[in-house]
C-alpha cells in the first residue's frame, strides 16, 4: 500500500469513528465524555481539505457537514448580540463550560469558511459563517487590549482570561482576513494589519513565539498556529525563513519536542530529575521540556509543512519532512495505549495534518503528469 493510500484509510476511518461518536470524547484536559466544539471546527477543515483534493463527492461532502454545523449551531454561545462563538464544552481554570474562547472561535469560523470554499451553500450554513465572523469581528473590538505601541490591541483570550495570547489572537485575525476577501466583510484595514504585524514582530530570532508577552514557554502547536495565521495573512513565502528557524529548534534526533522554555543567567531548569536539553540562542538559553510532541501539536506541524511543500521556495524538503511527520502520526494514532488517540480534538487536528499531506500528495502527483504531458 502506497503512502496516498495508507492515509485515506486512515482518514477514512478516523472519520467514521468520530461520526459514529457525534464528536463526543474525552480529552486531556476533561476525563469524562464531552462535546467538543473546536473538533469539529478541525473537522470542517478536514472535510474541505478532502473535497479540495477530489477524495470527497458533493453528496458525502454536504451530508458530513452539514451534520456537522447542525451540532456547531446548537452549542453556539450567543456572544455580542446574536453572534456567533465557542468555548471549550467543557470547564477549564475555574471557568465554565459556557465561557467563550478566541481560540476555539477561529478555529470553526475557520473550518465553516473552508466548507463554504467547496461549496458549502445552505442557508442555515451560511447563517452560521455569517454569525461566526461576525462574532470574532465584534470580540476583537469589544474585548481589546493595549499593547506596548500606540494604536496596537490584541483581543483577549476569553472574557475570564484578559490576557493577550499570541497563537489565538493571530489565528482569529487570519480568519477575519480570509473571510474580508471571501464574503465581503466590512474590513479591519489598518488596525488589523497592525496588531498581525506586532504579533510578528513579537518573534524571538531564531526560534519562535512564547505563548505571551509574560511567558516563558514557547510551544510547538502555537507556533503552528501563529505560522499558518501568518500565511494567511502575508503568504506562505513571508514564514518560510521563520518556519526552518522553528523546526530545526524543536527537531530531536528521535522526534520533536512539546514545548521549550526560555531560561534566563542564573534561573534553574524546569526538571530537576532531568539533564536538561540546554541549547543557546544568543543571550538566552533554550531548555527542551522532556516531552515529545502531542498528536495535534504534530497534526498542526503537518498542515504547515503541507503548505510549504506546496509553495516553499524549498518544497521538496518540506515534502520529505512532512512525510516524516505524516509517517509518526500515523504510527501514534494506530498505537492501543497512546491516550491522545483517544482525543476528539487531538485526533481531528492530526487528522487534518494528514489531510492536508495528501491534498499535496495529490496536487504534486498531478503537476507531475502535466509536466510529462508537456515533455511529451
């Protein structure tokens, strides 16, 4: 069995499982079963990814998402008048399974809007994208925060948390752009423009992003998150240089690593049961946390190399490197003991890494015959 072929099996039946449960699981941060809003905005990108790729028909394509938005619509929260938002299904420090979150707000505007690219076409589907971005547009006014330039606000994670967490407030505003130029929303103009490229400018050189202006841990998923809202926003080729600087801090000669921790002179490391994986970085040093990468961590990671494999000035390499990264995920969501398999939104963001791969797979194989057709 071929590579293309290994993984729309697995897609497949990855698939078919979470049908089967109604998006319903546990989760690492929730042990008991629950609804999970932000995977079945994964979902979504999944199923586009799909139907982008030719692997869906138009009936299977509309059935499975409009099951979907059906659930999405009932769990809504109804955030700034009649809009549109998301929280976790679940509580998280002390917040309620009510409270609304940036993050997860995105990432299913993000996925209706996908749909709505393929096709996607009902009213009530249509309804839902339109209260969705609206929703988003309202948060960024209404729950903005001052940064350290004039002029510059950075949305607020969740109502309950005002703090300005870079990956979240960058996917969102990649989101509202795609959909200013898709659907005719009024635009942010400048003001967007400027809180995405002060969250850039927030990069630390040769690395990445903490998770905020306050933190320390700088996170392989949200720097996947921040990468592809940046691509969004600017192009692929804009975070090609950043993407290398990236990956090759977080690379292992084993696998990737979860997180990295900024140390200062003279502050101990975080483990002290542990020699720490110290690598310098101009007047800092790095400490790679000892813990591999989580399954949506490398599900993230894939749908960024996915894109630079696709329009990488250095595309052949990030194809290898993903199909690396494609080869683990599957190997992680076929093991019987690995707990995160068990995750509806740990699962639907690997899923969608792999989707996204073998939309490449396809699109490369495609552009291979053309050029043969040409040859000859």
């Amino acid at each position: 069995m071929s590579l293309a072929e290994e993984l729309s099996t697995v897609i497949e039946a990855k698939l078919s499982a979470y049908d089967a449960a109604d998006g319903v699981g546990s989760d690492a941060y929730c042990s008991t079963n629950a609804y999970h809003p932000m995977a079945d905005g994964k979902c979504l990108q999944v199923l586009a990814a799909l139907r982008r790729a030719k692997l869906l028909s138009a009936v299977q394509f509309d059935a499975r998402s409009t099951s979907i938005c059906a659930r999405l619509e009932s769990s809504a929260l109804r955030c700034f008048d009649d809009t549109r938002c998301w929280g976790l299904g679940f509580s998280w420090r002390n917040l309620p399974a009510t409270e609304p979150f940036l993050i997860t707000s995105a990432i299913v505007t993000r996925g209706l809007l996908d749909c709505q690219q393929e096709g996607l076409a009902s009213e009530p589907f249509l309804n839902l994208l339109r209260k969705g971005g609206e929703g988003l547009s309202r948060w960024m006014q209404q729950l903005a925060l001052p940064v350290d330039e004039p002029g510059v606000t950075i949305p607020a994670y969740s109502p309950g948390i005002r703090e300005p967490i870079y990956n979240a407030a960058a996917y969102a505003w990649g989101t509202l752009r795609l959909l200013e130029d898709t659907e005719g929303l009024p635009p942010s103009g400048a003001g967007m423009l400027s809180a995405m490229e002060w969250i850039r400018s927030r990069r630390i050189a040769g690395l990445g992003w903490a998770y905020s202006p306050n933190s320390p841990v700088v996170d392989l998923l949200h720097q996947c998150y921040i990468l592809n809202a940046l691509a969004d926003a600017f192009g692929v080729g804009s975070i090609e240089a950043a993407s290398a600087d990236m990956v090759g801090q977080f690379a292992g000669p084993c696998c990737f690593a979860d997180a990295i921790r900024l140390v200062k002179d003279g502050e101990g490391t975080a483990d002290v049961r542990d020699i720490p994986w110290l690598r310098p970085l101009g007047i800092r040093q790095l400490e790679l946390l000892p813990k591999p990468a989580r399954l949506w961590s490398l599900g993230e990671l894939l749908v960024l190399l996915s894109r630079l494999g696709l329009d990488g000035a250095r595309s052949d390499a990030w194809v290898r490197l993903g199909r690396r990264v494609a080869e683990s995920i599957l190997l992680r969501l076929s093991a019987p003991d690995d707990a995160e398999a068990q995750y509806p939104r740990h699962v639907m963001h690997a899923v969608h890494g792999l989707a996204c791969y073998l939309e490449l797979l396809r699109k490369r194989a495609q552009l291979a015959n053309q050029a043969r057709e040409v040859a000859s």
